[in-house]
C-alpha cells in the first residue's frame, strides 16, 4: 500500500539516497531541507510518516517534533529520528520529544526500511500490507480481496479502506469525525452522515456472510468493530 513519507534532511547526497528507496518501495515522497518547508508541505498535505534529520539549519529536528506533537492534527504523525553516531542522549531528547524511533547515521536502506515498517505496524497498521484475519473474515491488502467463511466479497474502495481501517483497530469506539480523518484523510470535506452511507453499505457487503454483526453503533458515540460479535 503507498504511503506518503516525508523526508526532512538538509543534507542533499542523504535526502536523494532516502528519497530514491522510498520511492523503489513504492512510497510516495515529499521532501523538505528546513523545518519551515517541512511545515508548508505538511499544510498541503498530512504525511503518513515523517523522517526528521536531528541537525537542521534554522529550527532544530528536536523543536520540529515537539512542535507536530503538540499540533492536533499532527499529533499522531508518526516521526523517526534521524541522528549522528554516537549521541546518545539525543536518542533519549528525541524520543522524550515524541519520536517513534530513531536511526543512526550511517545507516543502510535495507535498516531504513525495517525501521520505516515496524513504526507502521505499531502506530499504523492499517497502512502496511499485511493479511489481517478476524474470525472468518479475511483481509488481504495487497490482493485487495476480502473474504468471508471463505467466500470472496466485493467492496467499494472506501467500504475496503474503512474494512481495513477497523480490522487493524479493533474494540474501540470511533466517531465519525474521527473515522473521516482516519479513513478518508484529512482535509476532506465530507459530511458526517457521509460515514453512516458508507457503514450501511460495509453491511451489506458482510451480509451474504452473516459477518456484518462485526460492525457495532454505539449511540451517541460512533462506531466500533468487535472481532467476537453477539
Ligand atoms: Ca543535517
């Protein structure tokens, strides 16, 4: 699944080398030099990760992090730390900062990628390629094929991003507010009752397999994906 990842890293040879293997993983790839042209993309446009260099010109990675954490919108970016060989206490600021981890410099693409993949799968699941299999219902991102006791399902492509949104977050109440950012991304300017269209419709497509009772309404707050269903 493509991912947006942005790059921060003033130094041109290692933003080129990142942005290359970014790219051959099929990600897509926004780069900034500084942290204000960090901040103007990240307006434009919400990153699914963020690699922040630690030694920036002008604000610091540190101060950049502590900054999108204490901003609600990108307060759950995930962020990996960039750091220089040896600083040890560094480690220690960025992750007080509010970095998912961090990478020391030199480091290989093959370590980037790993390091890129678990902080997905922990704070993101729902953007890695996994297979998730909850009771007989089977999703399989890269196949894009959903199946139910077996039986292959068809999905809309939004029913199949909010299938794979709540199989990845199972057991907790989302509101609609919260599942329009999650799912449809933010910026979008939809309607709330946009959601409900979409729940009624992920029912249905569950309904052939008697699978849609996963899905729960719970009043007055949003709704809830259970993985054992009354
Ligand atoms: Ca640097």
């Amino acid at each position: 699944m493509s991912t947006t990842i942005l790059v921060v890293e003033d130094e041109p040879a290692i933003q080129e080398l990142i942005a290359v293997n970014l790219t051959f993983s099929g990600h897509k790839v926004l780069r900034a030099s500084n942290a204000d042209q960090a901040r103007q993309l990240i307006r434009a446009e919400l990153p699914d990760l963020i690699l922040l260099d630690w030694m920036l010109p002008g604000m610091s990675g540190l101060a950049l992090a502590r900054q999108l954490r204490s901003d609600e919108r990108t307060s759950q970016v995930p962020i990996i730390m960039l750091t220089a060989k040896g600083a040890e206490h560094d480690k220690v600021d960025g992750l007080e900062a509010g970095a998912d981890d961090y990478i020391t410099k030199p480091f290989s693409p093959k370590e980037l990628m790993a390091r890129i993949k678990a902080v997905l799968r922990r704070r993101a699941p729902q953007l890695t390629d996994d297979v998730i299999q909850i009771g007989d219902l089977r999703l399989d991102p890269r196949t894009h094929r959903i199946t139910g006791h077996e039986q292959a399902l068809v999905l809309g492509p939004t029913e199949f991003r909010l299938l794979h949104f709540f199989m990845t977050h199972t057991e907790r109440v989302y509101s609609r507010s919260q599942l329009l950012d999650q799912v449809w991304g933010d910026h979008v300017f939809v309607e709330e009752r946009t959601v409900d269209v979409h729940i009624r419709r992920l029912r249905k497509a569950l309904e052939p397999v008697n699978l849609e009772n996963h899905i729960e309404t719970v009043r007055g707050a949003g709704y809830r994906f259970t993985a054992q269903p009354i």
